[in-house]
C-alpha cells in the first residue's frame, strides 16, 4: 500500500528523502534557504541615510500609532516661546507634525498624525524642543530637522565637585569673549552653547564627537587650547594627500602633565586657648531673667501691664530726645572768642626814649676807674 501510495503522489520513498536531506549539509545547513540578492552587492554603502520624499510614502501612510515626546522649559524660556511658537507650529506642520506649548506646566510637546510620512522626523522635532528648551534660538534649533544635522545635550554639572572650580573650568572653555568657544565651533563646524550647567551641540556625528571630548577634557582640567592646536594640524595634514593613508601620529603634539609647585600661603598660628579648670557659666535663659527682675511671678495681665508701662517710657523717653534736638535748631549761636590783637609796632619816638633809659642804667652800673685800681 506504501509503494502505491509513493507513486501516486509521486513523491520518493523515505530513505530518498533522508539521503536528499542529508545532500546540503555538506555546504552547511543555513545556505540551504538562502537565495540570492542580485540587488545587494558590494559597492552599497549601507550606512548612508535613505532620503524619502512626500511621494514616495503610499497615500494610507507608513505610521499605525501615534508617537509623541514632551520636556520642560525653565520659566525664564517662557517669554521667548511664546513670541516664536507660531513659527515652530509652522515648521511642524511642513512634517504632518503637531506641537502644543503648555505654559501652565511648562512643558513642550510634539507628536505624529495619521498624514505623517516620515517616520523618523519626530525624534529629530524631540531634538528640537530639546534645544529650544535650553536657550537655543529657533533659527538654530531648526536646522536640527535636516537629514545631516543632528545634536547633543551634554550634562556638565555633575562633572566637577566644587562649585568654585566648575565656574572657572566653564568659563576656560567659554574663553574671553567667547574666542575659545568661537575657534572650537571654527574647526569641528558644529554649533556649541554652554548654557547653566549643559552644553548643547549641534552637527555632524563626527564634530559632535569632538567638541565632547574637549569639554569633557576641559572639566578634567586639560586647557581647550590642545585641542585647538591637535585639530589645526590634522586640517592641514587633511589637505595634503600624500600623508592621506599614513600615520599622524609624529605630527600631532604630546604635551606631558607638569606639576607645578605653588608657594604655600602662610596661615597665621591660631593662639592657643587656656584651658580653664571650670567650664564656662551657660547664658541665662529667658526664665531666670525673668525671675531676676521678677516677671516670672506676676499674672499675664500684670506682665501684660509692665511692658505697656516700660513701652510707654521708652516712647516719652525718645520724644523728648527728639523734642531736645528740635529746639538746639532756635538756640543763638554762641558767640566766637576775639583773638587779642598783636601789639602794635613801637614808633621811633618811643625807641629812642627806651634806649636812653637803658643806657642810664648801664652807667649807673659802672665803677669809676679809681676804685679799680684800690
């Protein structure tokens, strides 16, 4: 019955079977199902991203949810979203794209409709609040919707310990007048803003990793300027292609970490305190001043009485003070003292006469020669 049954369906006995099986694993057994792709060959660069258009999406469209992404803004971003959000409406839109700003919580929110045709445009319009979220102005922000454009928010603020040191190291990486940030953006052709503690970048892949080295460099107290310096010369080593497919590494610089020794600032030697043989007496407590002056005993209307009274006197106290500087205001002026005038200059009158006086004493002093000579 087996053999009619075989050669009626006409297919083979078993034992053919099991020897047409065992055939392909000579060649291995997963090339048993595979098939050839005349479509794939070597010359595909499989990582290039695949543009697509409006009308190469089928009218039904691609997406069967609905996808939507939403962050915070700080409340000083609030002010600027609402003047732009309009525009950001309209750029959405281009994309089959909906985007709502809530000002109550303060969040941004995008998300696809059923006309969407491009499913990856809505983490790039994420990207997109993302910046604008951290100060980035919509004329940048939007480039980020384009297919070579993409973006990155780094966290600086958990980088470095010291609040002190993570001010100096952001502003190293700012430099003066922004000519360190300028020369980095110059070199890597991305778009970098440091703003609180995060720095957002905007550009290739390949700049993007670049500019977070260096900041990454930066907060570990490695000067931007190295960096600057290494990219300058791998631009120019790029230029030239003799040295395309060599090695660079003997025309990049090594700079070597120097610990430099900083004069020690002299602290000033604390004088030693005398340790006395009985600790000091406690500060009063409010009771026992109360007790001294003898608040403590009286009833809350007689306590209550005591301080209207001394309230009281200290307001009469401090009207008359006040009373006392008004009236000083209508005193007289006490009157200055007059200097004694200088003796006024002898005439020649008065000269001769003093001097014949004196020499009437002289004379009158003087032994006549007679008695010298006894």
């Amino acid at each position: 019955m087996k053999k009619k049954r075989e050669a009626k369906s006409g297919q083979p006995a078993t034992s053919e079977v099991h020897e047409s099986a065992k055939e392909p694993s000579s060649d291995g057994a997963k090339k048993k199902y595979r098939k050839e792709k005349p479509w794939d060959h070597e010359g595909i660069d499989h990582w290039k991203p695949v543009s697509m258009s409006k009308e190469d999406v089928p009218s039904t469209g691609v997406l069967m949810e609905e996808s939507s992404f939403a962050t915070l803004f700080p409340q000083y971003r609030e002010q600027y979203l609402k003047q732009v959000w309009p525009d950001v409406k309209s750029l959405l839109a281009e994309h089959e794209l909906v985007g709502e700003l809530n000002l109550i919580e303060g969040s941004m929110t995008v998300r696809t409709t059923k006309k969407t045709w491009d499913p990856y445009i809505i983490v790039k319009a994420r990207d997109m609040i993302k910046l604008l979220a951290r100060s980035v102005p919509l004329p940048q922000a939007k480039k980020v919707l384009d297919d070579e454009v993409y973006c990155d928010i780094m966290k600086i603020g958990g980088l470095v310990r010291s609040k002190e040191r993570f001010v100096k190291r952001r502003q190293r990486l700012v430099g003066p007048n922004g000519s360190t940030l300028k020369a980095i953006e110059l070199l890597t052709q991305c778009f970098v803003l440091v703003q609180g503690q995060t720095v957002s970048i905007m550009g290739s892949i390949k700049g993007i990793k670049q500019v977070r080295r260096i900041v990454e460099d930066c907060f570990h107290n490695i000067h931007p300027i190295y960096h600057i310096k290494e990219l300058m010369i791998r631009r120019e080593l790029e230029k030239d292609p003799e040295l395309k497919n060599e090695n660079w590494e003997r025309f990049l610089p090594h700079f070597k970490n120097r610990n430099v020794q900083r004069k020690k600032l002299k602290t000033k030697k604390a004088k030693k305190k005398t340790k006395d043989v009985f600790p000091p007496q406690p500060a009063p407590r409010k009771e026992d001043l109360q007790m001294e002056s003898g608040e403590f005993f009286l009833n809350e209307k007689e306590r209550q009485l005591r301080q209207r009274i001394a309230k009281r006197e200290a307001q009469q106290a401090k009207s008359a003070e006040k009373r006392r500087e008004r009236a000083k205001e209508y005193e007289p002026p006490v009157p200055k003292a007059k200097k004694p005038k200088k003796a006024s200059e002898e005439s020649a009158k008065e000269i001769a006469q003093r001097l014949a006086r004196k020499a009437q004493v002289n004379s009158s002093k003087k032994r006549p020669a007679s008695d010298l000579l006894l």
